[in-house]
C-alpha cells in the first residue's frame, strides 16, 4: 500500500495539537496505509492554510460536503478538549456522511505527546458527554488522608467502590469497607487486596439501617473521616417500600451522624442526589430530609465537619439507564425510554468520585455542595448514540419505545431551586448551595421521629401522606409543575 492512491483518505476534525500529531504519525509512517486530505476546524485563521503539510479546507460543518468532494474515508476527531454537545454534532455528521470515525485518545495523552495511530479508538459514551478531565491535588489528599481512619458506607455499590479505590490510594491507616451486600463487599475488599496490599481494610457486612450495626463499627473502628454512600436509590421501587426508604435514607443517615458525632469523627461527607430538589418521588424526598437532618446538626455547633454533596446520575453505575440500554440493544431491542423529551444530568464514576473526595474537604460544615454536571442529556438522544455506537440504526435495527415516566420521575431534573443561593468554590467544578434549615421543615426532629415509627409499622400509606405534608410536590403527575419551594 505505498501507493498513495491505495491508502485509506483521512479527513482530520481538529487541526490543533491532537490533529496535527495525527496527521504527523500518519505521514511518517505511510506503511501503515493512511493519506490525510485535509484538516476541518472552526478557527477562521485557520482556514486555507497548511498545517503540517496538510490544507485545512473547511469548517467542521462542511464535513459532509468535504467527505464526498475529497473521497474520503475515514474520519479522525482531533479535538479532546470539546465538549459533549460539539462531540455529539460531529458524530452526527459523520453519520449523515456514512464514512467510518475514531476519536483520539484523552487529554492527558496529547499533553505527552503520545498520539500514536494504534491509539485511536471507536467513539465511546464517554466522549459524547465531554466530560473535562478531573484530576486530584495529591500531595492535598495525601495530608488529608495518609494515616487516616476512614470509613466508607455502602462500599459495594457504584460511587462507593470507586470512592474506596481513590481513598486506598492515599495511604488510610485503616478502611471500613461496609456494605448490606455480601458479594459486592468481598469483591471490592479482594480488589483493593490486591491493588492496595498495604492497607489495612476490613470487611464490615451491615446495614445503615441497623443501628446497632452502625454503633459497634464507630465504637470498635473509630473512624475520623465517613463516607456515606449507602442509599437506596431506585426512584420508581422506592414509592412502592417508601418504609425501606425512610429506614435506610433517612433514619440510618441520622443514626450515622449521631455515631459521627459522639464517636469524634472528623468529617463526614453524605452523597445526595439532585432528585433532592423540590422532590417529586419518595427517593427524593428521604434524601433530602437526610440533608436537611444533616444541615441542622451541622448548625448545633458540633465539632464533627458535615457536608453532603449533591450530583445527578453517574454514568454506567447500577442506577443507570445506561446498562440497561446495552442489555437491551444486545438482546435485539427495543430500547425503552420513558419519555421522548426527558433529560438528566450524567458524569462518569470516577469524576464523581474525585469532586466528593475534594468537596469533602472544602466544607467547614453544613453545606450542601453541588458538582457541575454539565448540560442535561436528553434520554432518548442518548438511547440513540448507544445504538449507533452498537453499529445499528435506531428505528431500522433496534426499535425506540416510550412507555411513560414512572412513579416518582420527574421530565427534567434540577440541581438547586430557587430558595437556596448558589456560590462557586475555589473548585471550578464545585458549589455551594445554602439554605435555611429551620424555614424547610417545621420540628424536623418530630418529622422525622413520625417517620421512624410509620416505617417500623410498616405504614407506607401514612409515610406518603406524612412525606406530601412536607413535600408537596410528591405525587404530582410529570413531575414538572412550576413550584419555587426547594420542599
């Protein structure tokens, strides 16, 4: 294939640094089959010249026409540093040109200068969000973790497995890996075993919701800084066992925080959800009267920092839709959306992971932090990327259904409402959002006590009533009316 005219024609989308250490690679090692046409890029200045050798003969939406005029190929997306929007519009244009695409590897790759032909890879789901890249101050979290006693809750799951993975990298002197599941909880303390054989884990099979559970790990662990990922978090089944709700969301977050408190811990960091804001469903609401409980005692003036962070759905955890895509498009469809315009806020496991671990540490006490997440993804849009990331056509190969939001969902959900104030942090990527906890919930304490004694009962019909006199949105069909209380 040294003929030129044998090779694969290249159109190069970026002609920056990632693009021209394509188009380089590609040059120097015509073995390899590749002769780059041009370049696309949005850069006015840009335009006309040679970069490397190589013309770049249009914009990013002339790619369609430039594909066809130039005969081209293959595609290569150049541009790491795009966000998702621009990322997802250039996928589409490549669809529309019927040509094949890769993207090259992430930032950091470009930054050393190790593009390489053999790195280009298939578009991922990752890539159609554009999450920038997080990275972590670790000589910060080396002095803020590194002979430390921490505790992580619900340490199988999604977040909390990858939580117990960035915390055992910074050196604790001891990992509390607890969890109600037994499996998830061996298969995170094998791992960290293995990848971690310093550090000094223990496996701790209980229950938030077991109080006892929750006091003999404070009295025998002492740990000074909790992580508290155990949830329930299923929006539709919880409105079914709004009693399993309020027993491990609720009375199982004040239990740990009463632990936290009398036991001396340092810090302790709560996981929320942005199905906390102005809640429509039963998840939402035990989430946040747990903020709510944890605001208050962060007001009493105790001595343990408590901080909750708040984010929405985290890519590829057992929470969301998309598993459940996948499962579906390899069965042979359809693939089931709940609704054709509802959207949700997504980011990966491990970014998540990383801005808990650093919001944890800017609080001083009573904040609820907020991640930036972005735009909201239109669920349907994503359902459709999948496919066609599958290879398959949505509509012709793998059929599209809308079966109409469950109980409990809202159309779009909010990270903040109008009755809170938001600020930034001197994370980019965090805020904070403060409220006043008494002008919430009227004697929280009592609600909450009201709460405990429905679920011991079993009483879900007088949980839901309990929970719509304090959330009126609860129940509201479509989740989507105006109301501008954060209840």
């Amino acid at each position: 294939m040294n003929d030129s005219n044998d090779r694969v024609r290249v159109l190069i989308v970026g002609a920056g640094a990632a693009g021209r250490m394509v188009a380089q690679e590609m040059a120097g090692r015509p073995e390899q089959g590749y002769a780059v046409v041009g370049f696309l890029d949005d850069d006015p200045t840009k335009i006309g010249r040679d970069i490397v050798g190589v013309p770049v003969i249009g914009r990013t939406g002339d790619l369609v026409a430039v594909s066809e005029e130039h005969g081209v190929q293959q595609i290569v997306i150049a541009i790491p540093s795009a966000s998702g929007h621009t990322i997802r519009e250039v996928v589409r244009l490549c669809e529309e040109a019927g040509r094949s695409f890769k993207i090259v590897p992430g930032v950091w790759e470009i930054i050393l200068g190790n593009v390489a032909i053999s790195q280009l890879r298939e578009v991922e789901l990752d890539d159609l969000l554009g999450r920038e890249t997080v990275s972590l101050d670790s000589e910060a979290m080396t002095n803020r973790l590194k002979g430390r006693r921490v505790l992580v809750t619900g340490a199988g799951g999604s977040i909390g497995s990858e939580l117990t993975r960035l915390v055992a990298e910074f050196g604790p002197s001891e990992l509390v890996l607890m969890g109600r599941g037994e499996n998830s909880i061996y298969e995170i303390d094998q791992e960290i075993g293995i990848d971690f054989p310093e550090v000094n884990r223990i496996p701790v099979i209980g229950s938030v919701s077991d109080k006892v559970s929750v006091e003999k790990v404070f009295q025998e662990h002492r740990p000074e800084i909790v992580y508290h990922a155990a949830a329930h978090k299923h929006v539709h089944l919880m409105e079914f066992f709004p009693d399993e709700a309020v027993k491990n969301n609720v009375t199982g977050t004040r239990d740990l925080i009463d632990a936290a408190v009398r036991y001396g811990a340092e810090r302790l960091v709560l996981l929320s959800t942005d199905k906390a804001v102005r809640p429509h469903g039963v998840m939402g609401a035990s989430k946040r009267v747990a903020e709510l409980l944890l605001m208050e005692r962060a007001a009493s003036g105790c001595e343990t920092k408590l901080v909750a962070v708040r984010f929405g759905n985290v890519l590829g955890s057992r929470g969301s839709v998309v598993p459940m895509f996948r499962q579906q498009i390899r069965l042979g469809g359809p693939v089931t959306v709940t609704h054709p315009d509802v959207t949700r806020y997504f980011m990966t496991i491990r970014e998540a992971a990383m801005l808990v671990l650093q919001a944890g540490f800017i609080g001083v006490g009573g904040e609820v932090f907020v991640l930036d997440m972005g735009d909201p993804i239109r669920i349907a849009e994503l359902a459709e990327h999948l496919i066609r990331l599958s290879g398959l056509e949505p509509g012709t190969d793998i059929a599209v259904q809308f079966k109409g939001l469950r109980p409990g969902e809202k159309l779009h959900e909010e990270l903040w409402c109008s009755g809170e104030t938001l600020t930034r942090t001197e994370h980019q990527k965090i805020m904070v959002v403060q409220s006043d906890p008494e002008t919430e919930v009227e004697d929280l304490g009592a609600t909450v006590r009201r709460l405990e004694e429905l679920a011991t009962k079993g009483d879900r019909d007088g949980i839901m009533r309990e929970l719509g006199r304090i959330f009126p949105n609860i129940g509201r069909k479509n989740g989507n009316e105006s109301d501008e209380t954060c209840n």
